[in-house]
C-alpha cells in the first residue's frame, strides 16, 4: 500500500475526529488500499468500494470515486459518525470496529456482516489496529494490509475443491463450518441474520402459495372443459 494513501486516509479521518486505525482497517478490508480498486461487477470503485446504484458513490463520476482523497472524503464522514455511536456505547477496540463498519455501510445494509469479512477486519485490526488512534504510516500496517487486497467479501472465493467452495459460500452468508456444528454459535447467528431469515421464508411462503393457486387453476379449468365436452357429447346422442 502507498505511503501517500495511508497519510491520506490519516488526516481525513483525523479531521472528522476519527481514529486512523479505524478507517485503515475498514479500507484494507474494501480495498487492501489499492485505490483503482473495481468490484461489485463494477459498480463499487475505490479505497472504500463505493458503490454507485444506490449506494455511498451515487452522483460522483467513477473517477472522482477512484481518486483517494475524494474516496475517503465521502466515505470516513459515516465511519466517523457510527465510531462515535459504538464509544457512546461503550464498545471500544474490535467491539467498536464491527459496529462502526456495520453501521457505516460495510459491506452492506446494517445487521448483515459476513462471518468472511468479520474475519477480515479481524486480522487488518490484529495487523495494525490501536484503540489510542495512533497509527505509524509506511511500516508494519502497510505491509501486513498487502495479503489482504480485494479480499472477497462482496462474494464466495471461487476454488476447484468442492468442500471448500461451499464453505466459502457459506461464509457469504455469514455462516462457517464451525458455527454450523456448534449449537451454541446458533442463537447468536439467527440474532444477527434474523431479518434476512424472515424475508426469505415469506417470499419462499408467497412463492409456494402462487404455484398451488396455478396448479389449483389448472385442475379446475381441465375438470371444467371435461364436464363441457360430456355435456356436449351427451346432447349430440339425443339428437
């Protein structure tokens, strides 16, 4: 990662009254700081992937958005706001990275966070991460922020191997193995995936109710023509 776009993200995040190393994990984790960064099959550009089509990016040209300074001056005044948020809480150090990307649109809509990003930002906070805000450009945060460049968490990592494929699809939504076998890991995943839970099983409900209502349809017209063609078979034998 540049030196340049450390400091840049730095003082942005410094003048919003944000801690640095908050902004830098989130951005490692979107970017692994590469500001020509493209994903969401190119509609998220930039340091902190914003995302054009209803998102952080909507009415800035995708240079503007590939351009650093730009990007974290439209992305770290949220960051700084929901930081804020998760100290008036009383969350501090990962507690309050999590919350503040949660609650900042990373990656997406609040209550939806991927086991596989979680652990993302989990290693960038390990990697350089301080609850003081003090953070050393050039050193041990940029180097250990290289490994994790567009780290998938905007969809499963492809992989020949069947089994670890569709962990990583399970990981995409917010599931691991290990939470998959470990009962006490359930109620904490259905608390946090609870509303995406409940729209999928309506719209699983309201889809089997169409297709009983079309079947229902298609067994009462084929019953109906049948009682026709008898009637008219009928009155054509009493001619």
């Amino acid at each position: 990662m540049a030196t340049s776009v450390t400091s840049i993200v730095s003082q942005v995040a410094l003048a919003n009254g944000l801690p640095p190393w908050v902004a830098l994990d989130i951005m490692a984790v979107e970017s692994g700081g590469n500001p020509n960064a493209v994903g969401d099959n190119g509609t998220s550009f930039g340091l902190f992937q914003l995302h054009k089509g209803g998102g952080q990016g909507d009415g800035y040209s995708v240079s503007q958005l590939l351009d650093p300074l730009t990007n974290a001056e439209i992305a770290i005044p949220p960051i700084a706001r929901a930081y804020k948020e998760a100290v008036a809480q009383g969350l501090s150090g990962f507690q309050a990275l999590v919350y503040t990307a949660d609650h900042s649109g990373h990656p997406d809509d609040v209550g939806y966070m991927p086991s596989s990003y979680e652990s993302a930002l989990y290693k960038a906070y390990e990697s350089g991460g301080t609850d003081n805000g003090s953070v050393t450009t050039g050193t041990a945060l940029d180097t250990s922020l290289t490994g994790l460049e567009m780290l998938s968490a905007d969809a499963p990592q492809a992989s020949n191997d069947p089994l670890t494929a569709l962990d990583n699809a399970l990981q995409f939504e917010g599931i691991n193995l290990g939470t998959a076998i470990n009962p006490a890991s359930w109620g904490e995943w259905l608390i946090k995936n609870f509303d995406a839970l409940v729209l999928r099983v309506v719209l699983c409900f309201v889809g089997l109710v169409l297709i009983l209502v079309g079947l229902l349809r298609v067994i009462g017209g084929g019953n109906a023509g049948t009682g026709a063609n008898r009637a008219a078979t009928i009155a054509m034998m009493a001619r």
